[in-house]
C-alpha cells in the first residue's frame, strides 16, 4: 500500500526532513505519527475501508497529514480544492456521499453542505492529538481505494475516478525511479490536491527519503 511505503521510508530515515513550509519542517517521524494520530482519530469516526473522506484543506502540512491519515485508516480521500466552483464542491460531496470533511476553522463556511461531520485539523488539533501516536492496526489490501478524484468536467459533470493501492504503489514506485529521487533531493509541492499530477509530486518523494516542499500559490504567480 501507499502509506506502507512511507512507513517503510520513515523506518530507514527517521530524523530526515520531510516536510517544510514558509516557517517550519517535520522530520519523517514527526509526520508519520501526526498521521498516526489522525488515522486513530478517523478510526473513531468509523472510517473503514473503502471510505470516502473529503479534503478541504488549502495546502499546508494538515493537507499531507490529512492524505496519510485517510490512508492509513483504511479510507480513500477525496480531494477538494477551496478555490475550485462551489457547485463543483457540492457535486462531489453529493457524488461521493462522504460524511466527514477534513478542513480548517477558515474554510467551514463555506462548504456547500453544512449537514457533514467536520474535521478541522487547525482548531480541532488538540482533540486529534490525544490520540496514540503508534500506528493503526488497519488491514489495508492493495485492492482497496486509495483515493477518488474527479475530471474537469469539460463535458458535463465532473465524474469520479476510483485509484486503488496497487494502482498507486505502481505509479509511486515509476515516478521515483524514472526521475531518480534521492534523499538529497528537494522537491516542490505545487499543484492542486485535485488534479492528479500532485500525486506525482507527493508519493514519489516521501517513499524516496526526499523533502516535500509546500509552495503558496503566491509564489507561483508571475510578478
């Protein structure tokens, strides 16, 4: 599974960074047991396999713990971009019948559907850290969705596409070996959550011991 082969990475490179942001950084252990937390959390909640859980988070390291979390839960996330269309956010809550939204305190409001169990990983944090930071003992089989994510919708309405573990394990594996990621390396984290190339991004270097930088979209806008 996906989040196997992080685990697998944070086991060799503990101490290493994995994460940074404008203003901090979390080594491979830190970030495995944030994740840990919110998957124990998740857990309670009743996600299970196949799950659908929505991600309604601007990028940030919550955004990554929440991917993690979601994975090692048994669940499959399901990407939600707070700058993309309203009617595009309430079709894929309709579509996915997803019951709990990981988010933050800024971004509640403007859900389309206030009738969910919401998650925000900002202020909600304390509750999620009072949860073991050990891993979960979740069966996840390779068969099982890893996430859902939609199309643009060019031609009618956006239509989910389910990505199973192996199908994630496999593209996972190419990508780090074709560009020949490495623990030296410093890889940026730019692309919207929804749209598939962040996958490429994400996986690839936290399965290779590099670091993930997260970019604002501030600094990716031509001056």
């Amino acid at each position: 599974t996906a989040h196997a082969l992080f685990e697998a990475q944070v086991d060799r490179t503990p101490d290493a960074i994995a994460l940074t942001w404008q203003g901090g950084a979390l080594t491979y252990r830190e970030l495995d047991g944030r994740a840990n937390q919110l998957a124990h959390c998740l857990v309670g909640l009743g996600i299970t396999a196949n799950t659908p859980v929505c991600v309604y988070l601007e990028r940030s390291p919550e955004m990554i713990v929440a991917l993690l979390g979601i994975l090692k839960a048994g669940g499959a996330y399901v990407p939600m971009d707070p700058g993309y269309p309203r009617e595009r956010q309430a079709h894929v809550l309709k579509d996915t019948q997803a019951t709990v939204v990981l988010t933050q305190s800024t971004l509640v409001a403007s859900l389309p559907d206030q009738d969910l169990h919401t998650l925000c990983l900002d202020t909600d944090w304390p509750i999620v850290a009072g949860e073991p930071s050990a891993r979960p003992h979740t069966a996840v089989a390779t068969g099982q969705l890893a996430y859902l994510i939609y199309t643009s919708g060019s031609t009618g309405k956006p239509k989910g596409v389910m990505i199973e573990h192996r199908a994630l394990v496999h593209y996972t594996t190419a990508a780090a070996t074709v560009y020949a990621i490495s623990p030296a390396d410093r890889i940026a984290q730019f692309s919207s959550i929804s749209f598939d190339a962040s996958v490429e991004e994400i996986f690839p270097t936290l399965t290779r011991g590099a670091t993930l930088s997260l970019r604002r979209s501030s600094t990716l806008e031509p001056p």
